[in-house]
C-alpha cells in the first residue's frame, strides 16, 4: 500500500477500538492523530498553527464534548474537511442526524477497518477535490478582483503582492493609508482571494458607534444584558465565524474596547455581553486604520499589546499624491466609467485639465477623485474635460485645508490654547453637540470626544445625559 499524504485525526474513548482504527490507517496515510475525547479533539481541531484536517473520523458517543461538537468544531475551523461519524450498531437515527449536520459519511460498529479505509479514501479524495476546486476558484477570482483595482505604481503593486500572498493563510493583516487610498477595498479582495471566501465577510466601523454599543455590536448581548436589550444579539465575531471581520477605523475605538478587543484575539474566547458561555470565534481579522497608530500609541491613545497583534501583516497603502502614475491612470479609469454611466460621452482630458489633476493634494485620495469626476462629467460641455470643470479644485489650496484669518502674535501663542479656544468656540457654535462640532473641525466624534476630556471641559448639558445613563445602569 502506498503511503498518502493526508491530514487525519481519530477521535475514540475505547483505546483498544482507537489504536486498531489508528494502527490501521497508518500503514497508508502518515500523519494520523489520535485523541480519546470530544474536549481534546476540539483543542486539536482548532489550534490555529497546524493545518486544518483532510478527514476526521470520530465516535458520535463521547466523554466531554460529544460527537456532534466535534463535528461542528470541525466544519467551523474548515467546511472542506471530511468528516466521518462511528455509530453503534442500530443506532442508525444519529448517523442520519450526523449527516444532516454536515458529515460526510458514516460507518457502523462492530467495525470493518477495510471498509472503514475505503471511506477515509474516499474523504481525502474529497476534500482535495474541494480544495482544488476552491483554488481555482481563489485564482480566477484573484484575477477579477485585481483587474477592478487600478494603478501600476511600485506601491500599489507590492501591497496587491502581499495582499495575494495573505490571502490563503489566516494571518491577522493591518491595512493602513489616508482617508480614501483604498484600505476597504483591499480587505474585500483579501478575502474574496481566501479560502473563506465563501464564508461571510463582516465590516464593523469601530468609529461610527459610541462605546456602549460597539462592545455588543461585537460580541453581541444576552437578553435583558442591558435597558433596552429585549432580545438576545448575535456579535459581529460571531457573526463572522467561517469567514473574515473587517474593524474598520480600529485606531478611533477607546480604551476599554481596546482592552476587550485584546482579549478576544488572544485567547479566541469571548462572552456576549451580560452571557456567561464562553463562545469561540475563528474569523480572520483585518483590520484598518488612517490614523498613525505610531503617535497614537505615544500619546497613550492606543494600547501597544492591541497593536502587536493586529499588526501582524501590514500593508501600507500610500496616499494618491505619492502616487502619481496611479493618478493619471485612476482618472483616466474613473472618466471611461463614468461617462458610460452618465451616458455623457467625453475622450479624455485637456493638457490643462490633468496638470491640475497632478498638481492637487487630493487629501481625500481617490475617493475625492471619483468624485470630482463624476462632477466634472456632468459639468463638462466640450468633448474634454477641461480645466475650468474642475473648478471644485481651485478653493482649496495645496494641502488642502481652509484658509485660516488669524495670526501669530508674535510672542508667540502655545498650540494647546488654540486647540482648546477652536474645541470651545466650535461646541459653542454647535449648541454643544459634539457630532456637529467634530464635523466642524474636521475629527472624528471620538477624536473630540478625548480632547473635550483631556482639556476638561464641561457643559451642563452633557453631565445630565451621563447621569441619566448611570442611573439607568
Ligand atoms: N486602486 C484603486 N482602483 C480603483 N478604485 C479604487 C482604488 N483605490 C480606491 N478605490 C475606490 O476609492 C473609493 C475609496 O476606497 P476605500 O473605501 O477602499 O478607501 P478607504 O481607504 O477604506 O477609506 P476610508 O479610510 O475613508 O474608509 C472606493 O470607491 C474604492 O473602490
Ligand atoms: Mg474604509
């Protein structure tokens, strides 16, 4: 008999049943694994340094975690392994249950361990079909993904690299770059690349959400967990099992989100909040940020241990004005799409046109682009665009920013007070809601939410609401 490659694990309470079964299959597959419990084989199933199994074949009847756990843990770490449930003779209902769960076969006791081999066969034969089928799928749509992506510059072609080469692992990715360079846009072809691909692909924006309702829009809530919670929730981590979450704008979550995220990626555990049952996730993380983790770490804003495993791959997308063959061809791109859509057929650009185009910041990268195109296209009434339909560009100057009236006094002025006098006088202008005076001053509602902490200030408006919410529970 030849010897296979395969993955296998045995999963038998009675040592003698399990070291024939193990003894058996050994002679043609060698890495063939044995454990005595349902516990021990879910441990081994979802230990994430070794590979997923080709074939597990597991009694249903069990100490600890039964059978069905065991196949359940299996499908959860890998949908494309093959596995084969042991029944007792004439217990042919729980073979059948087995099978509705996902199993790919089943064999009845006392066993017969040629036939038993011939099924095991037929389970790797399986899954390596499966396996090619998913890479082929992987590949081709590898090739659909890249082919939407647009731009041949050095940096974008090394973080598509990396993104291709992450793909087929589970490895935690880091996704960094400015407002608009694309980071979503990377996770989605990350995972699409992936063999998760068929499983679910879950975004949460850690920046949108206020503390509270981040924590059980993550791992979800029991019912009655908290005022207002009149049914049980199912968290995003869980959500995403089988398949990829994305934390988006993960550098503006707060510190005790920070700690809860921290825990969940080490230990892969997690409750839903007011829940006691320790629950498991196996979602491949990706996360995003534009902020510079770096100084955000210095400043004490983001923990150094959270950074260290969401860092684990980084891929670094430049911003557009670093960019600038990217630039050209991105606009070229956007303007071919968007006068098909508009049916407004227009050729290209006047040489006045793209110098404008290159000598911009476009601090909104490319996002700021597409929409400045799709503006110009329906500004446009010659052939071209010209410059003059880009006139949405001329207000800002390079960088991007307003113009700013007052100035320096020349003793000089610390940087703190003005930032304090602009976060006062834009809550003032706003009647005090910080989502209108964030957008003002161009931070996230977070981002001024800390700075209203750290520089102290207090309006009577805010201390009622947190009192209410404190008195509420
Ligand atoms: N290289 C590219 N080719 C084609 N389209 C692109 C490219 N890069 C970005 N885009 C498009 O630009 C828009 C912004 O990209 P995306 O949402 O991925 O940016 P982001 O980095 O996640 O931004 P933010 O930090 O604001 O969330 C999207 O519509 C995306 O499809
Ligand atoms: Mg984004």
């Amino acid at each position: 008999m030849t010897s296979d490659s395969a993955r296998i694990l045995v999963v038998e309470d009675n040592d003698t049943l399990r070291r024939g079964i193990t003894i058996a299959l050994r002679e043609r597959w060698d890495d063939v694994r044995e454990v005595a419990s349902g516990d021990d084989a879910v441990e081994c199933i979802s230990d994430s340094h070794s590979n997923a199994f080709d074939v597990i074949v597991t009694d249903l009847r069990l100490p600890g975690c039964d059978g069905v756990s065991v196949l359940r843990a299996a499908r959860e770490r890998d949908p494309g392994t093959s596995v084969l449930v042991m029944t007792a003779y004439g217990s042919i209902e729980t073979a059948v249950e087995a099978m509705r769960s996902g199993a790919f076969d089943f064999v009845q006791k006392p066993l017969d361990l040629d036939q038993l081999e011939l099924r095991v066969a037929r389970g790797v034969d399986h899954r390596r079909l499966l396996y090619e089928v998913t890479e082929l799928r992987a590949e081709q749509a590898a090739r659909q993904a890249s082919e939407q992506i647009i731009g041949n510059s050095l940096a974008l072609r090394s973080a598509l690299d990396l993104a291709k080469r992450v793909a087929p692992t589970r490895s935690t990715v880091l996704i960094t770059g400015e407002t608009g360079t694309g980071k979503e846009l990377i996770a989605g072809l990350i995972h699409r690349t992936s063999p998760r691909a068929d499983g679910p692909l879950v975004k949460v924006n850690c920046a949108a959400l206020p503390e509270t309702l981040l924590e059980s829009e993550l791992f979800g809530h029991e019912r009655g967990a908290f005022t207002g919670a009149d049914r049980q929730r199912i968290g995003r981590f869980e959500e995403a099992n089988g398949g990829t979450l994305f934390l988006d704008e993960v550098g503006d979550t707060s510190n005790a989100t920070q700690a809860k995220l921290l825990r969940v990626l080490q230990e892969r555990r997690f409750h839903r909040l007011g829940g006691s049952t320790l629950l498991r996730t196996d979602a491949r993380i990706i996360s995003a940020t534009n902020q510079d983790l770096g100084a955000r770490i210095e400043e004490g804003l983001f923990r150094e241990d959270l950074y260290f495993r969401l860092n684990v791959i980084r891929i670094h997308l430049p911003p557009l004005r670093e960019r600038s063959e990217d630039l050209v061809d991105l606009a070229h791109h956007f303007l071919r799409e968007l006068s098909t859509e508009m049916s407004h057929s227009i050729r290209g650009f006047t040489e006045a046109a793209l110098a404008k185009i290159r000598s911009h910041d476009w601090p909104g990268n490319v996002r700021e682009l597409h929409n400045t195109l799709e503006r110009a296209v329906l500004m446009a009434e010659g052939p071209r665009i010209d410059a003059e339909d880009l006139s949405i560009l001329a207000g800002r100057s390079a960088g991007g920013g307003r113009s700013w009236r007052r100035e320096l006094p020349a003793e000089g002025i610390s940087l703190r007070d003005v930032e304090r006098e602009l976060v006062i006088e834009a809550l003032e202008r706003t009647g005090y809601v910080q989502k209108d005076a964030a957008k003002l001053i161009g931070v996230s509602r977070r981002k001024l939410n800390y700075m209203i902490q750290k520089m102290g200030i207090t309006h009577s408006a805010w201390r009622r609401n947190r009192d209410l919410e404190s008195a509420g529970g």
